[in-house]
C-alpha cells in the first residue's frame, strides 16, 4: 500500500493543503479527486515534521523520499535535525523558531544531507505551521521549490 492510500495520510495531506492556502494566501494544488495522490507525486518536494522536542518526519512526498534517498519507512521515523549537517544545526533550528513565531517563513536556503552523504542546497522554500481550522499547531512543513546538489567534498 503506498501512503497517500493510508487514511491516515489523506487526511494530513488535506490538512497541509488547506493550512498552506490559509498562512500564505497561496495554493499548492487545485482542489478536486486525489489530492493526497497528487501531493505525494507533485514536483516539489515536501516534507513534514511533528511537534516533538527532537521533531520526527512524519510526511515525505515522493520527491523529497528521491532527494533524501530514503523510503516512507526510512524518512518517517528520522528526526529531521539529522538531514542537516552538525555544524548547520543550530541555523536550521532559529529557521524554525522563527517560523513557529510568524506562522510562516518564505525564501530560505541552507544545504541538506542525503542518505548517503550526497549534500545539496534547498532553495525556493516555504516553512510554515501546520495549523487546523482551531488553530491548534499539529506540525511544521516545508515547501521546497527547487534543489542544487553540491560536488561532493572528495572532488
């Protein structure tokens, strides 16, 4: 079974979509059939972390499982300060904060570590609280519009 066929993950993709549209302004997809189908194959990656004190991936589309070379099993049990690197750790924590602060932060870019070492820079970010209609923050997702990998540090 893939996740988007999980309840479960249909209704967090419905609530990821509908929190961005109401943060931001903006939509990620139309409305219509399949749109936790959709979300999980869209171009963009996207991921999603819960509210924990070391936070957990709880969401990763297809094409953020490729760029962190991981399956859904792999991802979703990661704590996602580790897909930064050590020394980076503490400026991917303030991107946080600042989003949990504003409810959204626009226009970020740091560099991100694969599975298997491969670093790469996220670019044409959206960070924002997943937020239900009540008001009760459930997670943190992240937009990521487009991706650069880096040489690698033997080069």
């Amino acid at each position: 079974m893939q996740p988007f066929e999980k309840q479960e993950i249909i209704d967090y993709s419905e609530l990821l979509l509908s929190s961005f549209a109401r943060i931001t302004g903006q939509t990620l997809l139309t409305s219509g059939k399949n749109l936790a189908r959709r979300l999980y194959e869209a171009p963009f990656a996207l991921v999603s972390h819960g509210m924990q004190d070391d936070p957990i991936f709880c969401y990763g589309n297809n094409a953020a499982l490729k760029l962190w070379k991981m399956t859904w099993d792999e991802f979703t049990s990661l704590p996602s300060r580790l897909t930064a690197e050590p020394a980076l750790q503490k400026e991917r924590e303030s991107l946080l904060q600042e989003a949990r602060q504003k409810g959204y932060v626009t226009n970020y870019e740091g560099v991100r570590i694969a599975k298997d070492g491969q670093r790469f820079v996220i670019r044409e970010t959206v960070l924002w609280n997943v937020v239900d209609l009540q008001n009760i923050q459930h997670s943190q997702a992240c937009l990521i519009g487009r991706w650069d990998f880096l040489p690698s540090q033997e080069d």
